[in-house]
C-alpha cells in the first residue's frame, strides 16, 4: 500500500484534506505533496572565503588548486601525464595557473604551480616550467570564452572515457545526474591531442554556458566558479558516468531499459544540487580530508 503522501483522494487539492491551497506547480519529491506542505528548504549553503587583497587570493586558491591535485590522485584520475586543472589568477585575469607537464597529480605543491598567458607563454611558477600544449590549447580557450569561470578540470578518468566513447549525453537516471540536468554538452569531435587552437575554441563554443562537456572518445571537461566545484563536478559526472555504465548493462542484460527521470522533477532537483554554491558546498569534504592527510606538505 502507497503511504499516505502519495494518496491523493481528491485531485482538487492534491491530497491536501485542508482545502486551503491549490494544486501544485512545482516538482515535489513525493507524488501527491502540496506546493504549500513542499515549504521545508534546504538549509543556506555556506560560500567561499573573500578576499580584498588579490595577492592573499591567489595565495589562498592556488593552495586550493595544489590540494585539487592531489584530490584527482587520491581517485585515480592521473595515468601518465595526461589531465590538468587551471585556475585564472585573480591579480592577472589574462593569465591562468596550472600543474607542469610530467609531475604526479599526488606530489604537487603550491610552489611547483606555473603560470601561463594567453599565448601560451610561461611566465611564472616553480621549477619545472613545461606546459602540456593540449592543457594550454583546452583551457586557454575555455578561460578567454568564459570570463565566469575560475577553474577547468580534465582528465582521462576511466569510466568517463569509457562513456565518452557511445557518442550520447548522460540519461537522468539518478539524484546525482540531476546535477547536469541541461547543464552539460557533448562534444562530438575526435581528432587526435588537442595540439591545434582551433579545436581548443570549438570545444570552448561547444561547451557554452554550460558547467560541463563529455568529449566524445577522450574524456571529461568540467568548469565552475569556484575551484571547488570544478573538481565536484567532475568527480560527481565521473560517479554519473559509472552509474549508468552499470544500470545500461544490467537492463540491457534483461531486454529492458533504465527509468528516466521526467524533466519537472530533474529540474527541480537541479535548483538544489545543480547550483554553484551547491558545487563548492559538496566538495567541502573532501578537501577537508585531502588536508587531513597531507597535512600542509601540499601548501609548501
């Protein structure tokens, strides 16, 4: 028997037996809930710090940016040398920051980070001064077509690859894939390393306004405002990824198919965990626990 919740004995008032309110517009969890009994929100996220002076900014996020790495090297996303995560620098927007080609996602510290403008050039950082051309050609573009973003991620995580070789964007399958409800592209272009500047702007036009792009047999880009949800983003599209990696065999092996999420209701759960406080907010955790275990050796 359906509980309670999801009775509704008269269609009028959406099972609200108190007359007062009207059927409800918007996508509540449980069928049959009322818009007005729907009032129970959320708590406000908190935000990122502040800064007033741009120098103890960048300070602070290229700490962020080191610990970043040694998230991705913790999960498993660094095979070779492949994969990079850029922040702009808040004192020279033009120019971004971002890991030198050949270290360990899981040995970066702050002063190993380098410095590069928009042509390309390496104008600053620690001693190992080598620039991926694909990292620079990618996030180069992304940085100048979107003046909103702070932070890009990408690498060759496995079952992100893995998706990104069936050429479709992700199904809204689970809670977590609401996150990308309408909110992500597929890039629909493979031709080679990412080594020529017109395939860095294409995949930039193609990404939009979006906060995410599966590149079709390649890999995962996400972006964010925070450096944070960057890095959630991809970790959470990567689960995605999995998921339905898994659910698409196990109901193909059946004769049957997954169960999509309607739209209403995947929309709805977007204005909660979609948003980029709610990115910055979910990865709070675990960059509590990459300092735990690392101690300050990544802030040196």
């Amino acid at each position: 028997m359906a509980p309670p919740s999801a009775i509704s004995s008269d269609p009028a008032t959406n099972g609200d037996t108190n007359g007062d309110s009207k059927p409800s517009t918007a996508a509540t969890h449980e069928p049959g809930l009322s818009e007005s009994k729907a009032k129970v929100q959320m708590p406000k996220f908190p935000g990122p710090p502040t800064f007033t002076d741009k120098y103890a900014e960048r300070d602070y996020l290229k700490g962020r940016l080191a610990a970043a790495f040694r998230i991705f090297g913790k999960y498993g996303y660094d095979e070779g040398v492949a994969g990079h995560i850029t922040l702009r620098d808040p004192v020279q927007p033009d120019t971004f920051w971002v890991n030198p080609f050949g270290v360990a996602f899981s040995l970066i510290k702050k002063s190993d980070l380098i410095q590069v403008d928009h042509e390309g050039n390496v104008i600053d950082g620690g001693e190992v001064r080598l620039l991926n051309a694909a990292a620079f050609m990618i996030h180069g573009a992304v940085h100048k077509a979107r003046p909103d973003v702070l932070c890009a991620a990408h690498s060759h995580s496995i079952y992100g690859r893995s998706f990104c070789s069936l050429g479709r964007k992700l199904d809204m399958i689970t809670q977590d894939s609401c996150s990308f409800y309408d909110d992500h592209v597929l890039y629909e272009s493979f031709n080679g390393i990412v080594l020529a500047e017109k395939e860095g702007k294409d995949i930039a036009q193609c990404l939009g306004n979006r906060k995410a792009a599966l590149l079709q047999n390649h890999g995962l880009l996400t972006v964010g405002s925070t450096i944070e949800a960057a890095v959630f983003w991809f970790i959470s599209m990567e689960k995605c990824c999995q998921a339905q990696l898994a659910a698409d065999a196990a109901a193909g092996g059946r004769g049957h198919q997954t169960v999509k999420i309607h739209d209403e209701d995947a929309a709805f759960t977007y204005k909660t965990i979609g948003t980029p406080r709610a990115g910055w907010f979910s990865a709070k955790p675990m960059f509590d626990v990459i300092e735990k275990e690392c101690g300050a050796d990544y802030l040196q």
